[in-house]
C-alpha cells in the first residue's frame, strides 16, 4: 500500500486530498477547490487610469489596495499536485464531504475520466448545490467582465504576473512558484450534470463493491450533513480513512467512531491537531489517572459525558453569542450579514436568530438571497436520516426539522435566488439580516450588500476566520462596518485526538509529520509513520496472504490429499477462484457461484510484452510500444497503443494491465491477445 498526500488543505472550505495506491488500484480521497485564492480577483471591475508613472508602478509591489487585485473574470485553484497524475490511472474517488467534490467536475469532463465515485447521499446533494451556486454567482460576474477570453488569459502572463504585489504572486503562484498550473476556467452546468451522472449515492454504513477486490463504507464523521469516513475492505486487511470529524454535531448525524476500531491501517487525515500544535503544551499523554484513559469503558464513558458535550455546549455558545451581537446591531439600527458558507451552520444561525428576534419582540425581516436558497431549505426537511437525534426525535413527533417552515408560512424569511429579483425588491426594507453566499467576498450578493453597508457603523457582518480578512476588505475600504470574525468546529482537536487513537487501536496509523512530538511522548503500542505533503509513503504488507473461504466438497479433498512435505501440510486442488465483496472464496469448477455471463472475469498472471506485440500482429491489429514510469516513479510501465482497424490502449505494469477500447469487437479481440500471452491462467 502506497500513500500520498497532495494537499493538505485550509480546514473546512479546502479539505486534504489524497493518492491511496491499494490491491492495484488507485483511490482518489476527496477533490477540492481552493476557494480563498478567489481573494486575488476584484469582485467588480475598476477604472483604473492606463497613465501610471514609473513610481506608482514600483510601488504596486510593496502596497496593496483594490486597484492591486486583478482585475479580470476569476479562475478557480485546483489541487496543483493532481494535475500531475494521470487521470486515466485513477480507479476510484471517495467524497467525504459536500466541500470535499467542488473540484470534482474539472476530473469529470475531461474524456480519460473513468473512474467510479462513491459520496453519501447528504454531501453529493449539498455539493451539487454548492456547485450549481457556484456558476451561477461566476455567471454574474461574467456579465461585468465580457465573455471569456479564449486560450490563456492576459492576467496570466509572466509580465501580468511579475507586476503583482507579493502577497497576491505568493497565493497565484505558491511559496515556491509552482501553482499556476492548478488554476482552470469554471466548469459548466453541463459539467455538473455529466459528473452527478456518475457519483453512486451511499446511506451510511451502506456497503459498495468495487471490481470484487474492495468493498468501502461510509460512517459518519459528525463535520456536516452527509460527511463520512470511509472503511475499505480489501482481501489482505482493512483501511479508515478518518478525514476532519466532530464528536457531537449540532445538526448533523454524531461521529461514528466504534464503526473505525480495529482496522489493518489508519489514515490520519484531520489536520485540525496539526492547527493546534503550536497553542497547546506537550503535556501529552494525559497524566495517569486522567480522564483519556486507554480503557475501552472509560472511554465510553468518556465521549458520552465529556468529549461530546464540550463541542457541543463550545458550538451553542459560539451560536448564542453571534445571535447576542446580532440583536445588538439591529436595536442599533443597523442591519446584519452572514455570508457563511457551511449548510449546517446556516440553518443552525438561521433557526437561532428568528427565535432571538422573537424573544426580544422584534419585527425585523430575514433575507436568504442565493439560486439554492429555496432548494436547499426543502432538502433540510426530508433528511432525517442525515442528522443528529435532537433533530430526529422531531420528525418522529411530527414536527419540521427546522423552523424555516413556519418562519415562510408566517413571512419572517424571504428567499430569493438574486438581489436584482423583483420579489427581492419589492419586499426590501432596513434594518434587516441577511444570508447569502459567498464567505470569498469575491461572489455573488455578498458583494452587492457589503458595498451598501460597508460605511454603516452601525451593521454587522459575521465572517468566519480562516481567509485573509485585510485582503478580503480591499475592495470595499473604507470599512466602517462592524466585523465579528467567528469561527466553527471542523475537526479533531489536539487534545481529543491521541485518546481517540488509543481507543481506535490500528495496527499501523499514518499521521501528519506535524504530530510527530506529540505520537513521541505517547509511545504507542501500534507502529506510527508520518507523511508530509507530496511525499509517498509505503507501508508494510497487512499480510502477506489473504484470507480464503474454501467450499465443502472442496475442503473434503483437502483433508484426502494433504501430505506432509519439509514440515508443511500441502494439497493439490482443482476448483476456481472467485473474489467477491473483498473477499477469496475457491469454489468446484463445475458448481460456480456465479456464471462468467454474470461477473467480470479475474485473470492472474504476467503480460510477456513481446508476445503481446506479436499475438496482436497476427490478428492483424497495428499496435507500437513505449516504455515508461507512473507518475510517482513508483514502477515501471510498458504502454501498447493500438492505432489499426481501431483504436486501443493497452498499459501493462508489475501488478494489473489496463484495457482502453471503443467497441466490443475490439475490446474481444484484445482481451483474447492478452490472455493468450504466457503467464496467464
């Protein structure tokens, strides 16, 4: 098993993404967007006078105003690092939140795409809306700046590029000036549609087989509705891939940790610890005696009583306080903004700020202004499955499962898809609060509103911390405007995480290098490996066989034949073998489970390549080949193209070979050359 890490991301708006190289196939764990690179862009366009003189040039450099920022319709910030993989090599995508799939339409698109992608029904639901409002704020912008310019854009020239400020060069280009390649132009709507086309929906703890080698599972992570961690089941061991998780959501379904105990490998991929490394002693393990004991019954104990009641009660007070500062700000007579982007935070905020306005008598308006506004209000009612049991315990009493309703029949919320809407307008009036997208400050009507109250004193925005609040404000200085910058939980905490590990108990772990000290001090009984950003790290063998289910007749024999040869008990048996939901399983020959008409048939064995060339030759295919190495150098490759009578592809390497055809015929009489290589069986 080989593991990489292509990015480790900015928490919840830009999750990691990883490379797992398992049993042949390679996974792709979450495809994000780097939404906060959208900083860089002016939200509207500026006249800016084309007679600048040499000093005010050389000075663009050191300071940063609104006429720094580029001044042109906005790219997106891809995972540079994923650019570099074949995209044909990619056998499987694992999503594990709504954020976790806004990069996703960019793999999608392009015509070597074939792998299958596995996401909950709660986050590929909230993550085609994510993405659908996302070109539909990008179209808006379009319309200010003029149809797209075809080829390479002007802002992305090296003479564009050298003129920037460094504070804007270093989040174009990177630290080491290595990112540009990560930018690309916004997909389209029928993009999206071609990728939900092809993303399976999954229940949690609902299992998948994937080519009969791996059969994954989703288990709740508590981060937001419809996140998960993933189980991988594979015939040599078992695989958790913990990505950022809450022990106690406010809204969504709780973290499902006993559904992550004793696996084969842990991957570690909540960075949330790394963050609070430098604001937290090394005083870890706990003391003996301490509440994090590595007794399974302590711990039990331990999360129902402590660890989820802290981030609960920790979210409720952050909530309550916001809502305290919000009142404030309407008795003051101004109004109130809230461009957060995470679903479950949204409709906590919105559920809590009507019922403050009504505890305090007053009659101010609700505004949710975005296109998924409406749709994702009606998802929020039907999802019981999907959230916490406070709020399951609602739909089983027959009540909504949040308020919306009831502030709709009762017009305290208005929701429209857009500020220039006329049901938007005709019923505007101040002070008032308002949702909207985008937490940038770059899209949509964030941008509209903060330009109208920016000078107002007396009104609020609530923002959450995490982007660059100084270059966020640029376009709209002078900022008179109250902020409160607030922020939410979006994974594991340092001091959470170790004990969370102890009562895990995995045979290896893998964890950010940061958390290294921390791993030190705790001397764990199971082995540690640490990885770092774009660097691959193997692990050893689960084992070094697989578990195999033998047929009754079949092991009759067994006992029949066995002989004892240099100490060993060995037998000779005839049967097939069969893998199925990750599992071995050698079944009679004449009693199979399943009909070759029924599955895809396993072929085990070495591809002689020579041979190869010369078995297509005689069934007159015109075929070349190249020698070469996968994209991490991790092995060699022998890629076989196929030009005549049609076209194919053949890549061959130390573990599986790959057939690429367009059409039947083809793809039989390939499949008949290779099998008729030596080796095969």
């Amino acid at each position: 098993m080989k593991f990489t890490c292509l990015s480790e991301g900015k928490g919840y708006y830009f999750p990691p993404c990883h490379i797992l190289n398992i049993c042949g196939f390679r996974v792709l764990l979450d495809c994000p967007l780097d939404l906060s690179a959208l900083a860089v862009f002016s939200p509207l366009p500026i006249a800016i006078s084309s007679l600048l003189d040499e000093e005010t040039s050389s000075q663009s450099s050191e300071f940063l105003d609104s006429k720094s920022l580029i001044q042109a319709e906005p790219w997106y910030k891809t995972v540079t690092s994923l650019q570099l993989w074949s995209i044909y090599s990619i056998d499987l995508v694992l999503i594990s939140s709504p954020m976790g799939m806004l990069g996703l339409p960019f793999l999608t698109r392009s015509k070597d795409f074939r792998a299958k992608i596995y996401a909950t029904e709660g986050a590929s639901t909230l993550g085609k809306l994510m993405m659908e409002d996302l070109i539909s704020m990008h179209i808006e912008l379009r319309q200010f700046y003029g149809p797209e310019e075809s080829g390479c854009p002007q802002w992305m020239t090296w003479e564009k590029l050298e003129l920037l400020p460094k504070a804007l060069k270093d989040i174009v280009l990177g630290s080491e000036g290595t990112e540009l390649g990560g930018w690309m132009s916004i997909y389209s709507a029928a993009d999206i549609k071609g990728c939900m086309e092809k993303v399976q929906s999954l229940k949690y703890l609902e299992e998948a087989c994937y080519n009969g080698s791996l059969t994954i599972k989703a288990c709740s992570s508590g981060l937001e509705i419809g996140a998960c961690n993933w189980n991988i089941l594979c015939p040599k061991g078992r695989i958790v891939y913990l990505s950022g998780s809450v022990f106690a959501s406010t809204t969504a379904s709780s973290f499902n940790y006993k559904a992550l105990q004793g696996s084969d490998v842990l991957l570690y991929s909540d960075f949330t610890a790394c963050n609070d490394v430098d604001g937290v002693k090394n005083d870890f393990p706990p003391a003996t005696g301490s509440s994090y004991s590595s007794d399974s019954g302590c711990w039990e104990t331990t999360t129902e009583s402590s660890l989820d009641s802290d981030d609960y009660s920790e979210e409720m007070e952050k909530i309550s306080f916001i809502c305290s500062c919000a009142l404030n700000s309407i008795n003051d007579g101004g109004s109130v903004l809230i461009p957060i982007g995470r679903p479950e935070v949204m409709l906590q905020l919105l559920e809590h700020v009507s019922l403050s306005l009504e505890s305090s008598n007053l009659k101010v308006p609700i505004y949710f202004v975005s296109s998924a506004a409406e749709e994702l209000l009606n998802f929020s009612n039907i999802i019981p499955e999907w959230l916490s049991g406070q709020r399951q315990e609602r739909f089983y009493s027959a009540k909504p499962l949040f308020n919306h309703i009831q502030l709709l029949n009762e017009k305290k919320l208005m929701v429209s898809p857009a500020i220039h809407s006329s049901k938007f307008l005709t019923s505007w009036q101040e002070p008032c609060i308002v949702f909207c997208p985008h937490w940038s400050l770059r899209l949509g009507p964030v941008v509209h509103l903060l330009q109208h109250w920016c000078a107002d004193p007396n009104s609020l925005l609530i923002m959450e911390e995490g982007a660059d609040i100084n270059l966020a404000f640029l376009p709209f200085k002078p900022m008179l405007m109250k902020v409160l910058p607030c922020s939410f939980i979006s994974g594991i905490k340092l001091n959470k995480a170790i004990p969370l590990l102890k009562i895990l108990q995995p045979k290896h772990v893998l964890v950010p290098e940061s958390l290294r000290p921390h791993i030190r001090c705790w001397n764990p009984k199971f082995s540690v490996r640490y990885f770092s950003e774009n660097e691959t790290v193997a692990m050893p063998k689960l084992k070094n066989y697989a578990d195999m289910d033998i047929a009754t007749d079949l092991y009759s024999n067994l006992r029949k034949d066995t002989k004892l040869i240099q100490k060993k008990d060995i037998a000779r048996l005839k049967g097939e073998l069969l893998i199925e939901h990750g599992k071995c399983r050698l079944v009679l020959g004449n009693k199979q489970v399943l009909s070759s008409q029924d599955r895809a048939l396993l072929f085990l064995g070495r591809v002689e390549l020579n041979s190869l060339l010369m078995a297509l030759q005689k069934m007159g295919m015109k075929a070349t080949a190249q020698h070469t190495q996968s994209t991490d150098g991790s092995e060699n490759m022998s890629i076989v193209c196929i030009s005549e009578p049609n076209e194919a592809l053949i890549v061959v390497t130390s573990t599986r070979t790959m057939i690429s055809v367009v059409d039947e015929t083809t793809a039989s009489l390939v499949s008949e050359a290779v099998r008729s290589t030596s080796g095969f069986i």
